[in-house]
C-alpha cells in the first residue's frame, strides 16, 4: 500500500537525484548506481519510488547548471542553455529556472498519462509471446545497442556482445557446469558477476576515475548564482505555451518509447521543431521562452515514455532504464509482458509514484530555487570521497559481505574508464550484460522445442513482424551512424579552418 514511506521516500529520491543532476558530470544514471544498495533494506514499493525520485530528480536538477552557467547538468538539458543562459545572462535567471520548472512538471505528468494507457495493451500482447518471440524481442533490444552507438555502432557491438559473454561466466543453467572460470576462482564466480557491482562500477566509479584525472579543484566557471536586475517570474509568461509544451511533452514522450534515442535527441528534435512552428525564429538563442519551454518539457516527459518498453517488453532503452532494469532483477522481479498482471499493487505504486515524484520536485524546485541554484558550486573533492564510500559499502553487502565483490566494482569501474578513453559505450555492455542470460535460455528453448530446426525462428506471424522491426532498427541505427560520423567530420573540417 502506498504510505507515509513511499512518500518519504520519493522526496529523498527527489532531492539527491536534484542535486545529482545540478553537478555537471553526475548523471540520474549515477545517482541510481549509487543509491541501489540501499534498496535491500526496504520494502519494494518504497526502493521504486527512491529510485524514480533519483530519476526524476536527476533528468529535472540538469536545468540548473545549463540556465545559470551553461554546462548542461544532463545530457537531456543541452539545448536548454540555448535560450536559459541568455535570459540568466540580463539578469533573468530565476524567471528562466521556475518557467523551466514549471514545464518540467507539465512534461512528466504528460508522459505519466501515456505510461498508463499505454503499457498494459502492450503488456497484453507481449503475454501471447512463445519463446520464439521472447528470444526475438531480446533481439530487437539488443539492436538498441547499434543505436545508442552514434558514430561509433562497431564500438558499440562489440560492447553489447562483450556483456553478453561477460554474464555467460559461471554456471550453465541447463546442467550447472562452469565455463569460462579460472580454477582459483570456482567460489567467487561459481554464479558469475554479481550485477550490483558491475552497474556501480560501469556508472559510477568509473565517472569518478575520470574526474580524478582532471583533478576536483573549484573551477572559476563553476561559480554561478542567481543574478537579480531582470524581469521576474509571472504565471503569464507561459501564456500562449499551451501547444509548444502539449508537443514538446509529446515528443519527449515518444521518444523515450523509442529504444536508444535518448534525452539528448528529444530535447533537440523539439527545440528544432519549436523553432520551425514559432513566429520568430531569428529569437531563438537570445533568450527566447519557447526554445526554453521546449527542450524542458520534452526532457522530462522521457521518463514515463522510457519506462513504457521497459514495464512492457522488458527492453531498457538506455542505461538510467538499464540501471532500473537491474534493480528489478535485484528484488527478484522481473519486468516484462507479465509484469502488471503479476504485480498490480507494484504498478499503482509506480503511477502513484511517478505523481508524487513530479509534484515533490516541482514544490523542492521552484520555492526555494534561489537555494537549490547553489547546488553547483558543492566542491567535488568532498563529494565523491562519500560516493566512493558508498559504493564500496553497497557492494560489500550485496551478499552479505563478500569482499570479492568489491574487487569486482573496482575491475568493472576500471573497465568503464577504459571504455570511455577508447570511445565504447557503457550502456550497450550493461545492456547485453543483463539480457545476456535470457538471451542463450530463450535461444535454447527454441532449439530444444524445434528439435534444432532453426526455421522455428521464422514460422511464426507475430515472430516475422518482431524481425521486420529489427530490421528497420538495424538499418536507422546504420543510416544514422553513417550520419553522425559525416556531422562529426564537417565539425572538425570547420575547426580546422577557423
């Protein structure tokens, strides 16, 4: 039942995952990294509502550094410094903070709508699946790997199949014999890598390890305040919005249905689409309402459109969905076509949730942002010293103690450093690391049931209409690395001659 806990609970979520998101470099994906170990001590319903605090605390808090001095907190809040620095710039930082805020709330609440009526139809129909289009659909998520995998889909396969091998350590679930185990490791990894650690590791340790590198000193251009002189804030200013942040919210919305697109795409697609239906688009980048309003609502209506496929299908669209993925299967839940029918008191708490998550962080935000703004000048050389302490404990106790998976968040921490010196991707190693074990069972299943045939992969309609899918996902993901590298070659040729 949803209580006085819950609520609690997601104002704390709210909170950290605020301040976690006005930190330039710490992510909501992080700050859920970091939080999961404590979610064994709590009662489902509350960790969930912890951690769609984190989330949305996390994807609202990266409008603070963006407005107020143009370093996006998140990779959602890009385009939001576009048009909120400037006004922050004559003296309207806290009209652009509260007017950003505001529409937040309209966009999360927007896309709630959506996960409600949307993802139990969805739910139903995933029901009808055999193992045939289990295994299928485990196929077109992991196609979301090549897109997540912007100029780099080589890099990015290869991640999402290192995972993939990586999660096959351990014991074989048909016959419980080891494979891939070096013999002085039986015990340790008699049951694989534990997935707590490796999450913290990839997310969290590793982003300090690079932040480490570049030292933790104050940087002059982290100072930032709110700057008075400048037109306050009025409910008026989001007179004539309604349609921008009905579409923008819309945008967002399915964008985060649409696997691997992520809240950078859908901040910009509806900053550009704004520009396109405004009246005045020579205003946009000066400090113009609408590009603000626009990127806002569209940021935060991807957190209920995220969690469509990911309830649903069990596909998780990018890691902050990959990391939740990974705190169901923590508490012994998992997501997927029977997740609502088998959890319906679990699925209200997650729309009450996502309610009280949205009004908390409109209420901690917009009444005391003069304060909140101060958010960014935390110095980071306090800060991570407790989040390393943190993740080491949480890794401690994930089984009650066992220091084995301490060294296993100190390898796979490493691991994510190197991917990020060497340009691969996290998110698509966490993505096959988790739907690795379903991947080879399902496959399996198929095979044993067909007597190895492998035209089983094909004789099924719902089975054909999932390939076509993959397909078509497969071939955007081609088409639009093909095009990330080209815009990447024009900017550097532009940086070359100027």
């Amino acid at each position: 039942m949803f209580g006085i806990m819950n609520i609690i609970m997601s104002f704390l979520g709210v909170v950290i995952g605020i301040v976690f998101g006005a930190l330039p470099g710490m992510t909501a994906t992080m700050a859920i990294a970091v939080f999961l170990p404590l979610t064994y001590s709590l009662d489902l319903g509350q960790a969930l509502c912890l951690l769609l605090g984190l989330y949305v605390g996390g994807i609202s808090g990266g409008l603070v550094p963006a407005i107020l001095i143009n370093i996006p907190g998140t990779p959602s809040s890009i385009t939001t410094g576009f048009d909120g620095h400037p006004m922050a710039a004559r003296g309207e930082g806290e009209r652009a903070l509260k007017i950003g805020i505001t529409v937040s709330l309209i966009g999360g609440l927007i896309s709630l709508l959506a996960l409600f009526f949307f993802t139990p139809p969805l739910a139903k129909l995933a029901i009808k699946f055999s193992a045939v289009e289990k295994f299928l659909i485990i196929v077109f998520a992991m196609t979301v790997i090549a897109a997540l995998s912007k100029g780099s889909m080589t890099k990015g396969v290869f991640a999402g199949f290192l995972g993939v091998l990586v999660t096959l350590i351990g014991r074989f679930f048909d016959n419980q014999q080891l494979r891939m185990v070096p013999s002085f490791l039986t015990v340790e990894l008699g049951s694989g890598f534990q997935l707590l650690p490796v999450l913290i590791g990839l997310f969290a340790l590793s982003q300090i390890l690079l932040e480490a590198e570049t030292g933790m000193k104050r940087n002059p251009k982290m100072e930032g305040g709110i700057k008075g002189g400048g037109k306050g804030f009025s409910f008026s200013d989001l007179k004539g919005q309604g349609i921008n942040t009905i579409r923008s919210s819309a945008i967002g919305t399915f964008m985060g249905i649409l696997p691997g697109v992520g809240g950078s795409a859908a901040s910009l697609l509806s900053y550009s689409q704004a520009k396109n239906f405004s009246k005045h688009p020579d205003e946009f980048g000066k400090g113009c309402v609408d590009g603000l309003v626009a990127s806002e609502a569209a940021n935060n209506a991807l957190t209920g459109g995220a969690l469509i496929p990911l309830l649903s299908l069990g596909i998780p669209g990018d890691s902050t969905t990959a990391v939740l993925v990974g705190a169901f299967l923590l508490q012994g839940i998992q997501v997927g076509p029977l997740f609502i029918t088998q959890n319906p008191d679990l699925w209200r708490d997650i729309l009450l949730g996502l309610v009280v998550c949205n009004i908390i962080m409109f209420v901690v935000m917009f009444y005391p942002i003069k304060y909140i703004a101060k958010i960014i000048n935390i110095p980071k050389n306090r800060l991570y010293p407790v989040v390393i302490l943190m993740c080491v404990v949480g890794s401690y106790a994930i089984r009650n103690g066992n220091m084995f998976d301490v060294w296993t968040l100190l390898i796979f921490g490493i691991v994510g450093f190197v991917f990020s010196k060497t340009g691969i991707p996290s998110a698509p190693f966490l993505i096959g690391f988790i739907l690795g074990d379903d991947f080879e069972k399902y496959f399996i299943d198929v095979l044993k049931s067909s007597e190895g045939s492998f035209a089983a992969f094909f004789n099924r309609p719902i089975g054909n209409v999932i390939w076509v899918l993959i397909l078509i996902s497969l071939a955007y993901a081609y088409f639009d690395n093909k095009r990330s590298k080209k815009l990447e070659a024009q900017k550097i040729e532009l940086q070359n001659k100027a």
